[in-house]
C-alpha cells in the first residue's frame, strides 16, 4: 500500500524488537517527520505529537473503536477473542457499558479498601526491606495480585493466569509479529481460566465482579454482556498496574534526587505516580480506525484507515512540555495521555492510582534509598514498556 503523496513517509517499525525495547529514542523522529505520518514497515498512518493524539483520543465519532484498537481492523479481519465490550465499542452501546461500569468501579469502594491496602502494601515493605529484590516480581507483581483480584471477587484457582492473560491481550493489539502469534498461540489456557474465573457461580458476594451481575439483574446490560465486561476488569486490570509500578520504581531508582524530594515532601505522591505515568507509561499506544476521510493541510486521511496513536511520545512532546524529557515529580503532569482521554480514559484509573498510593505511602518513611543493583530486563510486548526483572537494594532508613 503507498501512503498518499503528501504525507510523510518513515521507515520506522514501532513493533521491531529495537522500538520496543526502547521507544523513546525513537518518538523524537516520529513527532518531528509531521503531525501525521505513515510508517511504512507496517503500512499504517501514525501520530506521535500531543495535540494530534490528544485531539483523536476526544474526537471518537471520527477516530472509532469498534472496529479494534489495535492493528487488527474488527471490518475486515477476525479478532483473536471476542471483541471487549467497552474498550472495542462505539457508542451508543459504549456508553451503557462504560455508564454501568462507572457504578460499579466506584471511588467509595476504593476508600473502603485503600485502609487494608496500605496495612498489605507496609506488611510487603517491611518483608523486602534491606534485601536484594526484584522490583517487578516481589512488589510490581505482589502488591497488586495481594489486592485486585479480591477487589472484584474472583477465586483463587486460576490467578495465576491473569497476568499472561493481559500480556497476551496487550501483545494481540500488535500486528502479527512474533509477539503477537506466540502470544495467540498459548493463550488457551489462560482464556479458559479467565472466562471461567468471570462468571456468576464463581464470584464473592461483594466484589465488583458480582456488581456487574446485579447491574444485569437491573436490566443495565445482559447477563452474557456481564460475563464479558468482568472479563473487562480482568484483562486491563492487571498487567497495567504490575508495569505502572515497575516503571515507577525504576524512574526512582534512575532519579535518586526526586526519591529524596518525594521523602522530603510525601504529599507529592500522588503527582509522582502521575508524572511516572508521563515518562514512563506502561500502555504506549492504540488504535484507532477512520470513520470517514479526515482533512489535512495538505491531503486527507482516507475513511477506514487504522491510525496508530503514540500515547507515550505525546507524554513527552517538548511542545506540549517543558523539559519534556525530565522525570520531574513535582511538575504538574496534568493533561498526561498515559491514561488515555475521552469517553474511553481507564475506567480502571483510581484503582491503579490507589495501589501506587499505597505502595509509595508505605515506601516513603522506611525506605531511604531505592538502588539499582543489575541491569533491568526488558519484557518486549506490542503495547506495555514491561520489565521481566528489576534488581533493586530498598536500603533502610
Ligand atoms: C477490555 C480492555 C480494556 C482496556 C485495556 C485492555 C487489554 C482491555 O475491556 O478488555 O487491554
């Protein structure tokens, strides 16, 4: 497929093994070539600049997802599962579920929980203290299977899975790489395990997986749609918050000072978390796909075009930011696309925001030093910046 004349042309592969290890050093190129451009290697158009993303993340009429957000177009070729009911939808549908969805990820639950968080997030801390750890298996991985999955009531038989249940779903938003046929290949058994762990018999009472059954029981949506949108919970809930974490740590174990600010000032928590979102996003990118021609300057993005938004080069767009490269926690990252924007921004984003609260506030008073002690490994997927292993010293304080 050639790219129409006018539109910049780079031969840049945002899914080789290169870009994905280390996207950063490409955005630049990216967001500099123009506001649209198209990557050759995956015959794709492409927005890498904050205005631009930021303007189709809002513009959902034009820029839609019911036909996929990843590389994969839902009107042409057949999804790899069937397709989510939030995330893959337009409204009108999308906005019933993401309304009944809303109630049922509520921020009073959340409080009624964080108390409990915090007392496992200081109970892991102090077990980890003063020892070599693994950043992304002792606390990116622990802290949030020791709280998700009882926060929407799944059992335990089958947790194991979720973890390369999202990886796989994340991995499946790419175009058929090796990352994403590898991935297709062995998700079965965590499919079946995550479908099963969804329905109504094998849910608490008072999790939110159950209150999207009674959201059912209230006619908000079927009881078929309510197994799906638990699987929603389910396959972004969790592999997101485990690298959130780990990017987080790994961005203060990079920036000693601005642990020593955050130790210094434990109110800036909050806008930590936030600004590690902005430099170090978990979710890179999505998709979106055309629903009719979209003007340019200088030509036009023809209808039913996959377009493929940088959300982590937006994040770091020197013209959006000041010292847009700098990990800055006492910045206002505000506006940060890490979380998307829109009618499909995470639903889930008060839950990862209070787990790295809770994290951060157990951290602060007891560890006085975050330490890098080997080299960080990359774990490559099509979607998440993911670490496989992070040596950290958490030195006492
Ligand atoms: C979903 C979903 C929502 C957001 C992210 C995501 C795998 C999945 O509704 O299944 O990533």
């Amino acid at each position: 497929m050639a790219p129409p004349a006018q539109i910049p042309s780079l031969d840049i592969d945002p899914f080789d093994d290169a870009f994905l290890a280390a996207p950063y050093t490409f955005h630049g190129a990216l967001r500099d070539a123009g506001p649209v451009i198209w990557l050759k290697p995956i015959n794709c158009f492409a927005m890498a600049r904050y205005a631009e993303v930021s303007a189709s993340l809002k513009d959902w009429q034009t820029f839609v997802s019911g036909r996929g957000v990843g590389m994969t177009d839902f009107a042409t070729d057949t999804p790899w599962r069937p397709p989510s009911l939030l995330l893959e939808t337009d409204p009108p549908v999308h906005d019933r579920t993401r309304g009944l969805m809303n109630k049922v990820a509520s921020l009073s639950s959340l409080k009624t929980a964080m108390p409990q968080w915090c007392a496992k997030a200081e109970i892991l801390v102090d077990r980890l203290l003063g020892q070599r750890v693994d950043g992304v298996r002792d606390l990116g991985e622990q802290f949030p299977l020791s709280v998700f999955p009882d926060l929407i009531g799944i059992r335990e038989e089958g947790r194991e899975h979720l973890i390369p249940y999202g990886t796989t779903a994340f991995n499946g938003f790419g175009p058929r790489n090796r990352l994403f046929e590898e991935a297709i290949a062995n998700a079965a058994a965590a499919s079946a395990a995550v479908m099963e762990s969804c329905r109504r018999e094998n849910l608490a009472p008072n999790g939110w997986g159950m209150k999207v059954y009674e959201a059912a029981d209230r006619g908000d949506c079927t009881p078929e749609e309510a197994e799906r949108l638990v699987r929603s919970f389910l396959t972004a809930g969790l592999d997101t918050t485990v690298n959130g974490i780990g990017n987080m740590l790994h961005a203060f174990a990079q920036h000693p000072d601005q642990w020593a600010k955050l130790r210094a000032d434990p109110s800036l928590a909050k806008k930590a978390f936030e600004e590690s979102l902005r430099w170090d996003g978990t979710v890179q990118t999505f998709f979106r796909t055309t629903s009719r021609n979209v003007p340019l300057p200088d030509g036009h993005i023809p209808a039913g075009s996959k377009v493929i938004l940088f959300l982590a080069s937006a994040n770091r767009d020197p013209r959006q930011w000041e010292r847009s490269e700098e990990f800055d926690i006492s910045r206002s990252s505000s506006g940060h696309v890490g979380f998307g924007f829109g009618i499909h921004q995470c639903l889930g984003q008060m839950v990862a925001r209070m787990e790295a609260e809770a994290l951060l506030k157990a951290m602060i008073p007891r560890v006085r030093e975050i330490r890098l002690v080997g080299k960080p490994v990359r774990r490559l997927n099509n979607t998440l910046h993911a670490l496989a292993s992070l040596p950290l010293q958490l030195l006492a304080d």
